[in-house]
C-alpha cells in the first residue's frame, strides 16, 4: 500500500512539473497516456476498497454466526448449532473472496500507475 502512495505521488509530481511552456512543448500523446493509466488506477484502487469493506462486512456476519452457533450449543439444540457453523463458514469464504479481489485490484492499481510513470518518462 506504501508503495502505491509513493508512486502515486511521484507519478503526479511528474505531472505537475509539466506546466505552461513545457506542457506545449512535450509529447502530448504520452502525457495523455499517463493521465488516462491514473485515472484507471484511481479506479482499481476505489474498487479494492469496496471489496475491503464487503470483506470486513463478511467477517462481522462470520463472528456473527458463531456466536449464534456458540449459543444454541450451550442450549442444547445442535441442529441450528450445526445450521449457524455452516452459515459461519459460508461467511467466512466470502470475506476470503472478498479479500481476494481487492488484491487483484490493488495489482490492476499498481500495474496503471507504473504505467503512468512509464509514460511520463517518455515525455
């Protein structure tokens, strides 16, 4: 996550060193590329946080269940013991898929913001 922050700020300070004079004389091809991959990155980060807070929801439902499961064990009724187990560990994969897919976006993330540093040393 460190890391992302860093490059997305040398990727910005990249842009903004490029003003006035120095913009109209630059490839604007590549500084158009490096705005575009940023604003992908941009995306794909928004996206892992989404999947990061539905992931922390799953979990709250998993520690949910359990106690549900927890409960009905002390009172005996094993039947919906064994129904709130299973619905815990249902929530439990969701908060692994969940957690999954943001890492996929947190790599989409890096993969444009490299990119974009790409693209800005070509100007």
């Amino acid at each position: 996550m460190i890391y992302r922050i860093l490059m997305y700020m040398s990727v910005m300070a990249g842009i903004l060193a490029l003003t006035g004079a120095d913009l109209q004389a630059q490839d604007g091809y590549y500084r158009k590329k490096a705005e575009s991959y940023m604003r992908e990155a941009e995306y794909y980060q928004k996206k892992a946080d989404g999947y990061r807070r539905e992931a922390e929801y799953y979990l709250k439902k998993a520690e949910s269940y359990q106690d549900e499961a927890a409960y009905y064990t002390k009172k005996g009724d094993l039947s919906r013991a064994r129904t709130y187990s299973r619905y815990a560990t249902d929530a439990m994969d969701d908060y692994k898929t969940q957690l999954r897919y943001a890492s996929e976006a947190d790599d989409k993330a890096a993969m444009y913001m490299r990119w974009a540093a790409e693209a800005l040393e070509k100007i």
